[in-house]
C-alpha cells in the first residue's frame, strides 16, 4: 500500500480523535463551549472557504482541466447535498427552531444545548435520525481526506485540518441535541463519538476508486470542494448570525481571516 494512503489513513483516525476528544473532555463544561465554539466555527469556516476554493478546486482544474464538466460537478454537490439534507430533515420529523443559545437564559435544561454550534437550529424528532446524518456527513469527510492525499500530500492535510475543525463543532453539536433528547450524557458522549468511524468507510472507497484508476480519484476533488463550501456557507456559517454584540462579530470577522490565511499557508510550508 502506498504511503499516502497510509498517511490518509492516519489523518482521518486523528480528525476522529481530536473530536471524540473534545466531547469526552468538554462534555460537562457547557459554558467553556458555549464562548469557545463561535470562535472555533469562525475558524473553521474560513479554514473550510480556503481549502475548498484555494486548494481542492485548483488542484482538480489541474487534474481534469477546466471544462464544464467539473464545474457542473461541484454546483450538483452542492445542490445534491442541500437536496439531500432537506429531504432527510422532512422524512426524519427534523424541524426548525429558534436557536438555544438565544434562550438559555429560558431554563436549565436549554442551558446545556447553549454550548454546541453546529446544527442547533434543527431538532431531531429521534436519535437514529440524528446519527444516521451524521454517519452520512463523516463518511463524506473521510472520502473528502482520502481523495485530497491521493492528488496532493500537503492540500491532504490542509483537508484534514478543515475536516478537524469542524468536526469538534459538529460532534459537540451532535452530543448536546442527543442529550437534548433525553439520551443519558455518557451514552449520548459515545454515540456522538461512534458516528465519526464512518470517516474509515470514506477511505475505503476512495482506496477502491483509486485501485482501479489514479485519474478517476481527481473527480472526487470536485465534490470534495462543493461539500467544504456548503458545509461552511449553509451548515456553519449561520450559527454565527444570531450574534449581536459588535466586538463578537469583529472576533469571528478576525477567525474567518485567520482560518483563510491559515488554509493558504501551510501549503506553502518549505518541506511540506
């Protein structure tokens, strides 16, 4: 096996880790994550823009050269994902509701979702649902990983530490709606945490696209840059709206540059 898939590998085993991390340790600290995890998204957005738009898209123009039919295939993922995403939410019961973090002053029991900054304006009618999304979304994140590396080591760890940024929102995300459910909070820790194995799955079918063919691995760049930006302009990017205080929204202002900055830069590492 080649060293860069074994590189992809462990890149998606450490993602995973570093989330199941931040939900095992943070679990019980709702108010460090509650002021923590707006800043954290910020990042993530950027460092998700930068990625998808700075490097994945270049990377598969270079590939695949610019024709149409790449640029048809990243609009399509964009619009498959929000299709599927949408139709998921009707079939499963998930509706829209006001934020928590705008009314955790509403009760103690809200006051644990206040922290969590991915996926809070959704509710989840049952937990299957929930964590059938989010087995979904990590698989796309491993293939997205696996796909990178196999075109570019150094745009396959700027992946990896786009996918890892919004990993740890989104599995805390995903922990505090399981509580919210009535899920026991060590039980609930765990499955926001198993769902992320998915990731290994993504990597295994790139390794099979990629065994039968080098060229039809750089399609999946396309989708992997269409992925990052609806993930960073639909899922993330809206969590932060609610706030109001001038200097929060300068903060996340400054994390969106500084994850953008961030993405470009560590391309460009001598030796990377």
């Amino acid at each position: 096996m080649q060293l860069s898939w074994l590189e992809s590998l462990g890149a998606i085993v450490a993602v995973q880790l570093l989330a199941a991390a931040a939900v095992l340790l943070l679990q019980s600290q709702d108010e460090r994550l509650r002021r923590a995890l707006p800043l954290v998204i910020a990042v993530a957005v950027g460092v998700l823009l930068g990625t998808g738009l700075g490097h994945l898209l270049p990377e598969a123009v270079e590939a695949l050269g610019s024709r149409p039919a790449l640029w048809m295939t990243f609009t399509l993922t964009i619009l498959a994902l929000y299709a599927v995403e949408r139709l998921f939410q009707a079939l499963s019961g998930v509706r829209a509701e006001p934020s928590p973090d705008a009314e955790a002053s509403c009760g103690e029991g809200r006051e644990q979702n206040a922290g969590h900054g991915h996926h809070h304006h959704h509710h989840a009618s049952r937990p299957a649902a929930l964590l059938l999304g989010s087995v979904l979304h990590s698989l796309v994140d491993g293939t997205s990983i696996a796909a990178a590396f196999a075109v570019d080591r150094r745009v396959g760890w700027v992946t990896a530490l786009a996918v890892g940024l919004h990993e740890v929102p989104h599995r805390l995300g995903d922990f505090a709606l399981l509580l919210h459910m009535g899920v026991v909070r060590s039980r609930a820790a765990w499955l926001a945490v198993g769902a992320g194995a998915s990731g290994v799955l993504g990597w295994g079918i790139v390794l099979a696209i990629g065994s039968s063919g080098a060229g039809r691995v750089a399609w999946l760049l396309p989708v992997s840059a269409g992925s990052f930006v609806y993930i960073a302009l639909v899922d993330l990017l809206p969590e932060l709206q609610g706030e109001g205080r001038t200097a929060a929204v300068v903060q996340q202002v400054v994390c969106l540059l500084l994850g953008v900055l961030v993405a470009f830069a560590l391309t460009r590492l001598p030796g990377a």
